[in-house]
C-alpha cells in the first residue's frame, strides 16, 4: 500500500551545507575579481575557478550534503549517471553567466545572466534530486517548485552583481553569508516540493540499478571532495594576492 513517507531534517548536515555554500560563495566571488584581466581579455582559468566554486560547491555540493540532512526510514541511493551531469549543468551555467557579465557588467546584462543562471541552478537541483532511487516516487507540490525557481533566479542575479561590486574582503564575507542563505533557501524549498511516497514494502532495501550508491556514501565523497577544491582554491588565491604586488609594473 502507498503511503507517505514520514521524513525530517538533521540541524547538523544543514548547518554544514550552508557552511560549503558559504565557502564556494567566497571563493566564486574572490575568482571573480580576477576573470577580467588588465587587458580587457578574459581569464579562462580564473573563470573555471569562479565557476566551480559558485556551481559546483557553493550549489552541487551542498545540494548533496543537504540531501544528507534528509532523514526518513527509506534507504536512498543515487545515479552517479545523473549526479555527475548535475555537475556539469550547475558548473557550466555558472561560468557561462559570470562570462557574460564579467566584460560588460550592465543592468540588463546581469538580470539576463541571472535568469539563465538561476535556471541552470534549477536544472541542476531536480535532476539532482531525479537521480535518487528509492522503493516509490515523488509527488509534487508545483506552488513549492515555482516558488523556487523564483528564489534561484533572484539568488542567481544577485550573486553576479555581488561578484563584480565587493571590492573588499569584508564585503565579499557578508556577501558570501548572504548568498549560502539564498541557496539554502532555494534548495530547502524545492526539497519540500517533494513528498516521498512508498510503494515497497522493504524499506530498508537499497534499490538495484547501473551506478547506483548509498546516500551515506555520496554525500560523504561530496564533502571531502568539496572541502578538497576550496582549500585548493583558497591557496590559489592566497598566492595570486600575494603575487600581486611584485609584477613590474609600466614606467
């Protein structure tokens, strides 16, 4: 007999998914200041970086981590297939719409770039969220799911604008709290668009497939794999504002 699964939220992994989104926050809008160089040319590694830092920690990861949070008598697993594509998506609309924005950084230009942005997150988000395997299927409340699109358009503009306007550290700390909150918000509000609805009566039973893990097994990769590219990140960054200072500069 279906029936709806009884589900609720770890404060912990919650707390821990807002702190990698704040992180990847900082870090994407530290690279940021960097994609445009002296010349007017576009920096494709600094690019990347902001772009795998804003899209692939500061939103995959956490989305990862906070699905960790979930916690229910259901045993999940993922499609490494869709997880990894997931990736991909949130990773490429990001540097896609820093690239837009970072020449010429217009009204119009930030809003567009935003919008595609903040549809990217979403793609990223459901098909996130389309690669669980459980014993049963979603049912969706599609208030909850346009709701937040909405969140991850306005968090999408705003990060753009924020990530070529703080010129200081303690700017780009504030602006990186507020944008894990705007993630968070997006992602807690899509996964309560969606109801667990069991058709099986084991529960426990991890569901068969190609590529399929535990969701205590992802989750976890997720983590240290994200806490590994922010420290990378960090000394890069580290190095390039020490660095700065010593390049010769025109007489």
């Amino acid at each position: 007999m279906n029936s709806v699964v009884t589900t609720n939220l770890d404060g912990e992994y919650v707390a821990l998914s807002y702190l990698i989104s704040v992180v990847g926050s900082f870090l994407a809008l530290t690279a940021a200041r960097h994609v445009v160089r002296r010349d007017g040319s576009i920096s494709g590694f600094h690019l990347l970086t902001a772009g795998a830092a804003l899209g692939g920690i500061g939103v995959w990861s956490m989305h990862f981590v906070g699905m960790l949070a979930l916690r229910s008598d259901l045993t999940i697993g993922y499609s490494i297939t869709e997880t990894l594509v997931s990736l991909l998506a949130a990773v490429g609309a990001t540097s896609l719409a820093i690239y837009f924005v970072a020449k010429h950084t217009t009204t119009t230009r930030v809003v567009t770039a935003g919008a595609v942005l903040g549809l990217g997150v979403c793609v990223m988000h459901y098909l996130g969220l389309y690669g669980m395997r459980f014993g049963g299927y979603f049912q969706w409340s599609y208030g909850l799911v346009l709701l937040s699109i909405a969140i991850a358009i306005v968090a999408a503009i705003a990060a753009l604008w924020l990530a070529f306007h703080t010129n200081t550290w303690t700017l780009r700390i504030v602006a990186a709290l507020v944008m894990g909150v705007a993630v968070c918000a997006m992602h807690y509000t899509g996964m309560s668009a969606a109801d667990l609805i069991c058709t099986t009566a084991y529960r426990g039973k991890l569901p068969r497939g190609f590529g399929v893990v535990s969701a205590q097994q992802l989750p976890m990769l997720v983590t240290a794999l994200a806490l590994g590219i922010a420290a990378i990140l960090a000394i890069h960054q580290f190095f390039q504002r020490v660095e700065a200072p010593m390049r010769p500069t025109a007489s």
